[in-house]
C-alpha cells in the first residue's frame, strides 16, 4: 500500500487551510448572533442558498439531547479523535491526518457554541435540506475523506 507521506511545508499549508475555515466559522456565527435579524438574501444562487441565523439545539439534522449528555459526548468525541489524530500523524497519513484535523476543528467550533450560548449557531440554508454552518462543512468533508481513505486502504490491502 503506497500512503503519501508529509513533509513539514503540505502539513503548515494544510494546517493554515483548516485554521482559516475555522476563523471564517467563527466570524460567521459572530456576524449572525450579532445580526440575528439579518437575512443575506433569499434569492441568494438563484433560490438555492441563503444565508441567516438559525439555532440548533439539537445535533446532526435537528436530532434532540439531553444538554449535559450532549456537552460530556462531544467532549468525549473530540478527546478520543485527538487520540486518533495523533495516531495518524506518527503513521504520517497525508490524508487521515487531514480528515481527522478537520473533524476536531469543526467539532471544536461547534463545541464553542454550545458551550457559550447553548445551541450551535447555523447560518447557511438550503432550501428542501436543512441549515448548517461551515464548521458542518468541516465534519462531513473530513468524515467523507476519512472514508474515502479507509476504503481505499480495505481495497489495497484486501
């Protein structure tokens, strides 16, 4: 099995990628908590897109917990997949590592907001779909890459 390996210049570029989504997050969900009124247009892409403050209280797709469940879980979550990330950076796996440092960074600025206000401030609706926000973004591109890699690894080696 041939795995990209990671020379200090990709790991600092990719680092500084997924710091300036996170800032971005953290930007955005300040811009909307403080214009929670504010509505970037509904017609924003032709109907597809717009932008506005939504609260999620719940997890995933609006799914309902317990608060201090839900705060001890994520924290659990985020602490193990440390652990992982770690484990994937001594195997020096270009793309788990990549994957695993998106997921946590998400999950982290999710985390922020739950603990500051309570819910998970969301900001991008898709009309038919749901709203999210980039930190969303960051967990669901890192877990599709994620598996991506595992998959390709079962592939090659089985």
């Amino acid at each position: 099995m041939r795995m990209i390996r990671i020379g200090w210049f990709t790991y600092l570029v990719l680092n500084l990628l997924v710091l300036s989504l996170f800032i971005s997050d953290r930007i955005l969900k300040i811009f909307f908590i403080k214009n929670p009124s504010q509505n970037l247009g509904s017609d924003f892409f032709y109907n597809i897109l717009s932008f506005h403050f939504a609260e999620n209280q719940g997890i995933a797709f609006g799914i309902l917990l317990n608060k201090i469940f839900l705060l001890i879980l994520v924290a659990l979550v985020i602490f193990i997949l440390f652990g992982v990330l770690f484990k994937s950076y001594l195997k020096k796996n270009i793309l788990e590592t990549f994957s695993l440092t998106l997921i946590i960074i998400g999950a982290i600025s999710n985390f922020i907001d739950r603990l500051k206000f309570g819910f998970v401030i969301d900001y991008i609706d898709v009309p038919f779909f749901t709203v999210f926000n980039l930190a969303d973004c960051m967990i669901t591109f890192g877990v599709l890459i994620l598996a991506f890699e595992i998959l390709k690894r079962k592939k090659t080696s089985g």
